[in-house]
C-alpha cells in the first residue's frame, strides 16, 4: 500500500531512489513521484506506471539526496496533482507518505480555518500543511515533524527532504519503514527489497520514532525527543533472489520456487516448534487469523488442528476479528499469518489481543516486519522475497508450518517432518514443464468463460476459497470457491452447460461426498476439472497430484496458481500487477 523510499549517499540518488520505486512498485502502482535535491528540490511525478520509466525519461541532475513514493491512492484520485512528494509552500521541504491519515478532515478543516489553501484531495497534504504551521512556532524542522506527527490518528509512515540543512526526517507509527546502512550511504524504504542491491544492515524502526539522516544518521523517539540507539540486523535474502531472472513475470518465478521453499519453510528449530506446539494445547481459546490468502491459510489450518490434534481452533479474517473480543483474555492465544508482516487488519487483530494480555504466534515472510516484531514468538517462513501481488510460494510454506504445527500439538512432529518433506520432494517432481503445459492449455480452453467454480471439503473448502481468489486477482474472471456440501442449498442455480467447475477431491474421508458433490453440478452441465491423485469418470479434466494424505492442500493449490497465471496471459493482463490491488495492505 504505498511505498516510500529516501537515500543520502555518494551514488547518484535520483538513480537509486528510481530503482528503488521500482522494487516498490508491487506496493501500488497508479502513480508516482521523486523529490530531488540539488541546489533546490526539484519533483517529478506522473500517472502510470514507474517500472515504465527511465532514468532519462526523468531529465533531473545527478544528485546525493532524494526521495520518492509509488501510490496506491487512498484519498483522492489518480492524477498527477495528487502524486506525491507533495511541495511546502515554499518549496523548502517536501513530503511522501504512506498510510491513512485518519483525521484528515478535522486537521484540515482546522488548516484552512487559519489560511492555509490546499491543491490537492490527498490527506498527505494535510501533513505537509500541519509542518508548516507548527514551524511558525518552533522554526525547527525536526521539532515541528515531531509535534505534527504526533497530531496524525492512523498508520503512518512519511518521509521528508529538507533543502535548508540537507536533511531526511523519516517517520513511522503503523507502517512499516527501515533503515539501511551502507558505506557512505543511508537508504530509507517500506520493505527490505530496495535495500538489498546496496546493504544487507537495517535497522528497523519501530512505531513512533523518527530518524534524521544528515551527515550521520540519528533516531529519536517521536514523543519524548530523546535519541535512541538501536540494534543493526543483518538481513539474510540475497539481492539475485528479488529478481526475475529468465522468466517472463514474478508470478510463475515464484510458482516454481516451490519446489525448494517447502523445504526451507520446514528448516526451523524443533524444540521451538514443539514449544509453540504446546503454548497452544494450553492456551484457553486459540484463533488463527489472516486476511485474503493467508486467511486461507488459517481455515485450513483448522481443519489440519481438528483433524491430526484433534484440537479446535477458531478462524477469522483480520478485519472481523475484533468483533470477538469479548471472548479474548489473558490466556487466549493467535496465530497469526503474513506473508508481508504488515497487513494493517492483521495488525489491529493482534492488538486486539495484546490489550487483553493474551499471547500471538506469527508465521511470517519478511524478516523484522512489524508482525513478527510484536510477535510473542514468531516463525520466519523461509520463502524469500515474494514480489508478484499474487501471493503463492508463501501459501505453500505456511501450510506447510500450519500442518507441522498440528502434528507437533498431537505430540508426532517426526511423524510431519516425514510426510511434509515426501510432499516437498512430490511437489518438485510435479511442477515440470509437462504439467505446466497441460495447465496452459486448460486456461485457454477456459480463458473466455465468464464464471469458474470450486469446490472442497475439509482443509480443501479453505483450498476451494484460496483457488477463486488466485483466478480472481489476476484473471478478472469471476470465480468462487464453495463448500462442496453448500452447492446444493442455493450456489448450484448457477451452474449452466459447461460452467468449469474444480473440485479438489483428496485421498481422505470427503472424497465419496465431494465426488457427488462434483457429480451433482455435472448432472446440471457443469465441465468438472478434477484435481485428485487418481482419475474418475466424473471428471471432464483430470489434474493430476500426488497423494499426500493431510498436506492435500499443498499439493492441491499449485496447480490453481499455475492456472490463474496462464489463465491471466491468455487474457493479455499482467499477473504480476492486477488492477486495483497492492501487495501489502497496510490501510484498513
Ligand atoms: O502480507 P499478507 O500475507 O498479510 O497479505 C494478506 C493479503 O493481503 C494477501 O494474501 C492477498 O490476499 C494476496 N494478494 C492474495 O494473493
């Protein structure tokens, strides 16, 4: 949702701040903007997308300091006005942000009732006003970003170049922001992978602390204004992984990575997964939340928890978590799953059982992410930097986690060590170019229907719902995801000659009902796409995957991704960057 980047250093800045943006840009892309310095600050934004643009294309002066932002527009259109960076009237500084100003309508009402004209429909410039005006106060810019920053209601993160004393102030309360230390150099991003090609040593910054990068770089806690040292990490993702390499997009780079990252989600200390195993066999009320896939994830957990631990847990998206804090308490326990780690409803779900003392689990992706920073105990899922919107080789990694998990609560780690490596082993024999081949050729026999079914039962249901999204995001094509037992009480007045319908039919105790359940919509002319380990004669299609018994959704959910990417450029859409979406939803 946004993302917003600065650097002070001896490279040329206008350069690494466009690359930056660049390794950004899967955070939103309707517009985008820098902010250079050079004498004066001199701003380049526009409409579109940044990975179009060259650094000619930019015509600005080599320079040490800039800033810059890639927006996924929360208030206000999409227009060359409302890019950011956004100008203080007098051009001394200039502002980019990420996040939600959520007073912004009392802030700026109380703005103009003193004078003060907007240009813009952004809440940004509400904060580029409040600077100016506590500045007639203080006549510090340091103090005046403290005091206006503390004013803002939402997650916030902004960034600001100074002409007068050659300075970036950087802020955060919510949204992620780090700090990258090279030699000579100082690079502020939203996420890791703009840092990577210049330093692997960050610091995170934490919720309401400001730093300062002029010669040297300082941090300050926001509300106090005492400075403060912080530990540098070292981050453990290379820079050739945040490329592309030789295939067309992301999205399928990272479909086929799952033939390693299944491994490496399981590479994790034992002791602490039996530990956690048992925080959650003594816990009073265990939740598992996520949002959109990884919310997936979290049903299919449960159902992985009932089945092998016999154990239940509750689900919920992140969003509607906080409607069930009644029930939260001091020995409640949420596990929470993130593929970014910033996912603001995520955020919030866990607040909401921190207020109450209550203790959170988080199987997250990126190292240091705010989740797994106000985590009580936190797994790194181990998947590299996963740069297409469409969220895939994380899912399989936190499945795979979700499922060791539950073998760990019924006291058989070794027992899921053995099957999830099998799988991981099936899943790099599966994904070939055969099977992909086969998969492109449905998408084209598909590509022009107007609607895609799905349905599963158990851990599969959650598999169902996971599938639609994929087809959905980067397809445009309307698809959902069932309950196979569901259809018959209403959805299936919807099935017409030869609507596609994918039924995940596992090895397990669905498989007679949900293969009538798949008989039932081919009876009303429905085109079933079976994926199942063995074939049957009410499959139209047979997708073929390894039986796997518990890790089924694995095995399962490869197949649908690899389907909605080539259903995507069949359709001529880039997969890597769907309309409307952002990889990281850090806005609630
Ligand atoms: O970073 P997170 O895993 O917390 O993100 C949650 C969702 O925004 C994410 O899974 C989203 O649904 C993906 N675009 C799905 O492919």
């Amino acid at each position: 949702m946004c993302g917003i980047i600065g650097y002070k250093g001896n490279k040329n800045a206008v350069e690494v701040v466009l690359n930056g943006l660049k390794d950004l840009e899967y955070r939103g892309y309707d517009s985008w903007g820098i902010a250079s310095l050079n004498g004066g600050i001199s701003l380049v934004k526009d409409v579109g997308k940044v990975s179009l643009i060259t650094l000619e294309d930019l015509k600005l002066d080599p320079s040490k300091m800039a800033i810059a932002h890639t927006r996924w527009s929360t208030h206000g259109s999409v227009n060359q006005t409302n890019a950011h960076p956004h100008f203080s009237g007098n051009e001394n500084f200039a502002l980019v942000q990420n996040g939600i100003v959520e007073n912004y309508q009392e802030l700026r009402g109380e703005l103009k009732e003193k004078g003060y004209q907007f240009n813009t429909e952004t809440d940004t410039e509400v904060i580029v006003r409040l600077i100016e005006d506590k500045l007639k106060i203080t006549n510090n810019l340091k103090e005046a970003i403290m005091t206006a920053f503390n004013k803002l209601k939402g997650r916030n993160a902004i960034v600001v170049i100074n002409k007068e004393n050659q300075t970036i102030y950087a802020a955060r309360n919510g949204s992620p922001l780090m700090l990258g230390i090279g030699e000579d150099e100082f690079i502020l991003a939203s996420d890791p992978s703009p840092l990577l090609k210049h330093t692997k040593n960050i610091i995170f910054l934490d919720d309401y602390e400001l730093v300062t990068i002029g010669d040297t770089y300082h941090i300050y806690n926001l509300q106090t204004n005492q400075e403060i040292q912080k530990e540098i990490q070292t981050l453990t993702w290379d820079p050739e992984q945040a490329k592309k390499g030789d295939y067309p997009h992301f999205m399928i780079k990272e479909i086929m990575e799952q033939k390693h990252t299944i491994k490496q989600a399981l590479v994790q200390d034992p002791e602490l997964i039996k530990n956690l195993a048992k925080e959650i066999n003594l816990a009073f009320g265990v939740y598992a939340v996520g949002c959109g896939t990884a919310g997936k994830v979290c049903l299919a957990g449960t159902y992985a928890f009932s089945d092998i631990a016999k154990k239940h847990i509750n689900f919920a998206f992140g969003s509607e978590f906080p409607n069930f804090h009644h029930f939260i308490q001091s020995r409640s326990l949420l596990i929470v799953v993130s593929q970014s780690g910033e996912t603001a409803d995520t955020l919030e779900a866990m607040e909401t059982v921190q207020e109450k003392n209550g203790k959170v689990v988080s199987l997250v992706n990126v190292m240091g992410s705010t989740i797994m920073r106000k985590s009580d105990y936190s797994l790194l899922i181990n998947a590299g930097p996963e740069i297409a919107v469409c969220s895939t080789k994380a899912t399989t990694s936190q499945l795979a986690l979700m499922i060791l998990l539950a073998y760990a609560a019924a006291d058989r780690y070794d027992e899921g060590m053995v099957l999830l490596k099998n799988t991981a082993d099936q899943v790099g024999l599966m994904l070939n170019e055969e099977f992909n081949n086969s998969l492109q050729q449905l998408a084209e026999k598909i590509k022009d229907q107007r609607d895609i079914y799905i349905i599963g039962r158990g851990a599969n249901y959650a598999i169902a719902l996971e599938a639609a999204i994929k087809i959905q995001e980067v397809s445009y094509i309307h698809a959902e995801g069932f309950a196979g037992g569901e259809l018959k009480h209403g959805p299936i007045a919807l099935i017409e000659e030869n609507t596609p319908c994918i039924a995940f039919v596992a090895n397990d105790e669905t498989k007679a009902d949900i293969l009538s359940n798949a008989m039932e919509i081919k009876s009303r002319g429905g085109y079933i796409i079976g994926v199942a380990p063995e074939n049957n004669e009410v499959f139209n299609y047979w997708i073929k995957v390894p039986d796997v018994s518990y890790a089924s959704p694995i095995v399962n959910i490869i197949p649908i991704q690899i389907l909605a990417y080539y259903l995507a450029i069949a359709r001529d859409l880039d997969p890597d960057k769907p309309r409307n979406l952002a990889k990281s939803v850090t806005v609630k």
